[in-house]
C-alpha cells in the first residue's frame, strides 16, 4: 500500500522517478494548470462544467492521472483550425 501512495504523489517533472524511486501518474490541479498555462479557476470551472480530462476526487484533494490527461491532449489536439476539436 505505502508503494501506491509514492506512485501517486505529484512532483513538478512526471515522468522522473520521486525520491522513493516510485515514478509519478498523476498531476494535482495546479501542475495541470502550469502544464497547460491555464489558471486553476479555470481548471475548477471545466470540472464543474464537466468538461476537461477526467478526474479523481477524494476528499478536496482533485488528481488528474497522466493518461488521462493525454488522452484528452489527443482528443482535442488538430492538425488545423478547420478541424473541429470535439465530434
């Protein structure tokens, strides 16, 4: 159990192995919103809207797995702006 807790906590570069050894999947809400230069409110505000990536709640603390995050980076990415984002 106490792996899966390392494995969860966010640091600032996701991909890089925490000081556990443990390698992050997931982002807080507001290294999400320094990844994609947006504010927290905004982040807040899609949730509320249901918009934006899927999330994991418990309790206040709001995480975003990185999977998901890129997932949702693919769906809303185009090669164009004649391209519609959402279909």
């Amino acid at each position: 159990m106490q792996n899966q807790v390392h494995s969860i906590q966010s640091s600032r570069f996701p991909n890089q192995p925490t000081s556990g050894g443990a390698v992050c999947i997931a982002l807080d809400e507001n290294e999400l919103a320094i990844r994609w230069g947006l504010s927290v409110k905004t982040l807040r505000r899609w949730r509320q809207e249901q918009l934006g990536p899927i999330y994991c709640k418990l309790g206040r603390r709001v995480t975003y797995l990185l999977h998901e995050i890129e997932a949702f980076e693919r769906r809303v990415s185009r090669y164009s702006s004649f391209t519609r984002a959402y279909q």
